[in-house]
C-alpha cells in the first residue's frame, strides 16, 4: 500500500485566527497594564499634594499657636493679613517667629554701667554668637530693656557643669555698644527670646499668604511665609486656594473680624492638586491659639 505524506503547514486562515487572537490578548494586557500606571501616577500626585498641604498646614499650625506668645498686652496677637484681607492671608505677631527661647535662672544687677550685661540661663539650645535677642518679663510680656535700639549675643560659655548644667549669654546694644545703666536687672524667670528683627523693644510679625512667581515653579501658587515684611520663604506649592477664617469668642465665626482681639482659633483650609491637573485634595484644621487673652 502506498501512503501520501503530506508536507503542509497551517493555513492561512488559521495562522490569521491565532494572530487575532494573540492581538486581542496583547491589547487587553497592555490596556490594562496602562490602567494600572495611570493609577499608580495619580496615587503618587495625590500622595505628593497632601503631603505638600500637611507640611504647609503643620508649619501654619505651629505660629498660630505660638501666636502672641511675650507680645505686649496693649497689641493685639493678630493682625491683617499683607493684602488686608483676614480671608486669604494673615499677620501673627511674636516675640520670636523661631520660637526659640531660654529662661534666666538667677538675678543679675548692675552695680557699675557696662557694655556688656551677662545672665545665666537653663541652655543655650539655638542661641549663637551674633544673633539678635530680646530679654522679656513674662508678667507683663514687656522687653526688660525696652528703651534700646536692639540687643545682640556677644558671648557663650557654660557657667556651671551642673547638674543641671547652666549657661552664661552676654549682650551687647548694636550696633552702638552703649553701657547698660544701674537699675537694669533681670529677674530669675526673665527669658530670653531669639529675635529675626534688630528692633528689641518691638515684636515680630509673621504672614502667610498665597504668592505667584518668584521662588515659586511656573504656573502654581505657593503658600508663602514672611518675617517682618521681607522677602518669602516658600512653604508649600501646588495650591489652588488658601482661607482663613475665624472663630471669635462668642462661637461665632467670621472671614472678616471686625475686632481681631476676640478671635480665639483659626479655621485654615488649604486646597491643591498636582500640576498636572490631577490628586485633588483639601485640608482643613482649627487652630486654636494658646497665647490668646
């Protein structure tokens, strides 16, 4: 018996069904490999964005509740805003908008007038040689040495090994050494605050509020902060809106105080979403300001 052998492969047609069935396969793998990277990159913007409006709101939080802390009674611990408008910015006023400050331990007289006044103090954590200080009575929140121009470190040293251990800060008046007269004394339980500005008898303000351009990327508002009116740091970015608003002491709640001296907490809402249009998120909290009084 004779047999044929056949040689044949597939056929066309059959070859053309299995290519459009690997083509529809590698289309739905790809499609939804696709739909897993848009996913991923949106959590990551979304991810980006709150933890761009924690950082601002943390920062925020922080100085409001420092807020008024060693301002004089007779000033008011919150102020307008630098567009006058208590709604989208706001001006805090401090004694020290780093919050840094060290308690005098013991009395210290002058006996003779001298350039150069030393107290002791608990530490001397964030004090350096050449920063700007102001030496406030608690009671009163008044600088001790209110009549000069501005006060200045001009020397550290540990004044006993403890424990605990204590630290001398001498001072002079800058930029003119002038002599401290008889009658200046501090007090055990004076402090000693560090100052950004040169003036000591006057307080710090703080503002914050939303800025375009500058140190800011191209195309978003920043949350800005500034010292005493100069240039602003760059808090935070990718905002669409920044609102105060206010709770008095009544309960009530304003955009606009008319009497800031009432307000006892902030409600701040910080709102942002990534620059390429997606992870939207908003954050708000209520601060309430423990130097309020």
């Amino acid at each position: 018996m004779k047999f044929i052998r056949r040689n044949g492969g597939f056929s066309l047609v059959e070859v053309l069904v299995v290519m459009l069935i690997l083509g529809i396969s590698v289309s739905a793998i790809y499609s939804l490999y696709l739909t897993h990277l848009k996913n991923a990159y949106t959590q990551d913007a979304a991810l980006e964005v709150q933890q761009n409006l924690r950082m601002g709101m943390d920062t925020i939080s922080r100085d409001l509740r420092m807020d008024g802390l060693f301002v004089p009674l007779s000033n008011s611990a919150i102020g307008a805003g630098p567009y006058g408008s208590y709604s989208t910015s706001i001006t805090l006023n401090s004694a020290s908008p780093t919050g840094q400050l060290v308690n005098i331990v013991q009395d210290e007289e002058i006996a003779t007038p001298s350039a150069t006044y030393t107290a002791v103090v608990n530490s001397k954590s964030g004090l350096f040689v050449g920063d700007f200080i102001r030496v406030i009575r608690p009671a009163t929140s008044q600088p001790v040495f209110q009549s000069f121009s501005s006060l200045k470190i001009s020397g550290l040293a540990t004044y006993s090994a403890g424990p605990p251990a204590l630290y001398s800060v001498s001072f002079q008046q800058s930029p003119t050494a002038n002599v401290f007269p008889v009658g200046n004394d501090v007090k055990a339980g004076d402090v000693i605050v560090k100052d950004a500005y040169t003036t000591s008898g006057a307080y710090d303000t703080l503002s914050y509020y939303g800025v375009t351009g500058g140190d800011c990327p191209a195309g978003q508002m920043c949350l800005a902060r500034s010292v005493n009116g100069s240039a602003p740091d760059i808090v935070a970015g990718n905002l669409t809106s920044i609102r105060f608003r206010y709770i008095l002491t009544d309960g009530s709640e304003s955009n606009n105080p008319t009497d800031v001296s009432s307000v006892r907490a902030v409600r701040v809402t910080l709102a942002g979403q990534a620059s390429s249009g997606s992870g939207k998120r908003e954050l708000t909290s209520v601060v309430y300001m423990r130097n309020k009084r």
